[in-house]
C-alpha cells in the first residue's frame, strides 16, 4: 500500500497534520494513519526533553520507517536541555521537531512547560534558538492564542514574533485559549471558545511564516475551507483518532490532487494483519495496536459489533489477527 523505503516531502505534508495527543499518537496508530494518507504529516505524542536526556529513555524516539513524514513533539522549557532533545530527534530519522506551547496539563506546568510558556515568550525564543543550533531538522511551535487572562490580540502577536525572531517558519496555532487553574485538560479542548478569526489574522500578519489552524475540526471538508481561505496548514486531533478513514483515506486525492483509489476500510483492517502479526511476534500485545482501530468503521453498518469484538477479544491472552478477521465477519454481516 505504500513504499516503506519512500521518504515522502515534508515541504508540503503539514497542509493536513494529525495533532499530537498522549496516550494516542503512538507509533501502531500512526502506522494505520499512514495506511489511509501517504501524504499527511503525523506527530509523536509529547516526548519530555528530561525524560530523553536525564531519564535515558530513548526508546520513545522508536518509529517505524513507514510513517515518514513524521513530527517530533517535545515538551521541556531548559534550552540546553531541549538542544540535546532535539539533536537525539534529528539522529532518529524525525522530519520535524516541535515544542509544545500548549497543554494545559497540571503535571506538564509542575515541569513549566506546556501552555504556561506562553507566558514567557523569551524564553521559548531561547528553547527554539538552542534547538535550531543542535539540529539540522526544521524546529516548530505548536502554541495556543493565550492563557488564562491574557488578551490573544496582544499576546499572541508578540508571541509568534519573538518565535520568527529566534529563525521559526511553521506555527501551529491551536484557536482556544488554555487555563491553567480550575478546567481540565479534556474541557480546556472544549468550553473555551473557537476563535479562527485569530488565526486568520496571524497569518495575514506574518505571511512570510506557514501558519496552522487547529482545535474543533471534524471533517475533511472543513480542512478544505480553511486551506481555501488561505492558511497554509490543519490540524486536525480527535475527529482523526476517532473516524480515521472519514478525515485521512480520501485526503490525498482532496489536500495533495494525487490521483489515489481511495482505499475502503476493509482493505486498511487487512493491511494491518502483518504488522500485528509482526508486533506480535515482538512480544508485543493485539489490543496495543487495535485499541487504535476502534474507530475505522465510524458510521458504517457493522461499526458496533467491529467494537465489540476487538473490545472484548483484543485483551485475552494470546488473542492474535483471528480477532481481527472476526471483527471482520461483523461488517460483512451487516453490509
């Protein structure tokens, strides 16, 4: 389905990004992203610099050859720290290294980094000058339009020019503001406003940098308009997690004008059984990579029992592909 030797172009691939999300975006969910658009830039979940430098855990960097492009997330706010973060990225292959400016978090502001950098803009200009120094892949900034109390359209314009100033060319602008105290992270993703209108304005501001709009995008037409209405990227999170095909197997014929057959959800579900057959083989476990899968058949006949069944098989003790094409037989059923 694709060339696992092919190293696609990153110049262009961030017109359509799936989001960073912890717990989401690992490396079995990117794979079957990538199974549905060979274009689409995929990121890593937030890596944490200390947990790469200080912790030694350079088993995060892991990824498969096949996700190219793919985004390196990393979270920290100590410049030396992140420039040896971002130098161990740039050595395992990532086309993209980006600092989170955006979560919300109480365990990432204990860290002081996250969305409370927002707050400190030099000091982000710091981090992304050092990680810039260490590394020859292209270092970006995934932000929010404000914290807290702050006013956006003071702040954030401030904010991106201190982030070109340091020599960044891509922002991602998720188009919410974040509060640290009193909203969790999932209502910080939902009860503060959309504003895409900020976004809009940052970009005709700043039209020399590749500016990215996310938060509350749910379909691919959507992706459409936005890119129509001159931004140069979007970032789509959930929607993606949660109906993978709906929003990335038609993208590449509608975002990159590549001439592709669409591949149905069954034929992705298939393409999967060699790699779980080889994760498998690696000790690994079925539900680690079909917990992903969940969402493949969104809307369509058959979606529920395709739940069901990798739900409450995926987990048994030596449950293999046989789950897989059981979960199948649901959707033939049904259709």
């Amino acid at each position: 389905m694709f060339d696992k030797t092919e190293k696609k172009d990153i110049s262009t691939a961030p017109r359509l990004c799936i989001a960073p999300m912890m717990d989401w975006t690992d490396r079995h969910c990117r794979y079957l992203h990538r199974l549905l658009s060979r274009n689409a830039l995929l990121y890593t979940e937030m890596v944490t610099a200390p947990a790469l430098v200080r912790g030694g855990a350079v088993h995060l960097l892991d990824f498969n050859p096949e996700e190219h492009p793919v985004a390196l997330q990393l979270g920290g706010s100590d410049p030396d720290e992140l420039a040896q973060a971002a130098k161990l990225g740039g050595a395992a292959g990532y086309d993209q290294i980006d600092l989170n400016c955006g979560c919300p978090s109480d365990r990432v502001q204990s860290g002081t980094f996250g969305a409370v950098l927002m707050k400190r803009p030099e000091l982000v200009a710091d981090c992304v000058a050092a990680m810039q120094e260490a590394t020859a892949v292209e270092v970006t900034v995934k932000c929010r339009i404000g914290v807290d109390d702050q006013e956006p359209r003071e702040v954030l314009p401030a904010f991106i020019d201190k982030m070109r100033g340091a020599g960044c060319r891509r922002i991602a602008i998720h188009a919410r503001k974040a509060w640290l105290q009193g909203l969790s992270p999932k209502e910080n993703r939902e009860i503060p406003p959309l504003d895409y209108a900020i976004v809009h304005e940052m970009k005709a501001a700043f039209p020399d940098l590749h500016v990215s709009l996310n938060g509350g995008v749910e379909s691919l037409g959507t992706v459409e308009k936005l890119l129509d209405e001159g931004l140069d990227g979007v970032m789509v999170g959930r929607a993606a997690y949660h109906q993978p095909w709906d929003i990335l197997a038609e993208a590449d014929a509608r975002i990159w004008g590549e001439e592709r057959e669409t591949p149905s959800p069954e034929e992705i579900a298939r393409a999967m059984l060699p790699y779980i057959e080889r994760h498998l083989s690696d000790g690994g476990k079925l539900h680690q990579v079909t917990r992903h899968m969940l969402g493949l058949f969104a809307g369509r006949p058959g979606a529920r029992g395709w739940r069901r069944v990798l739900s409450e098989r995926a987990t048994r003790d030596g449950a293999g592909p046989e789950v897989v094409e059981a979960a199948l037989e649901r959707i033939e059923v049904a259709a």
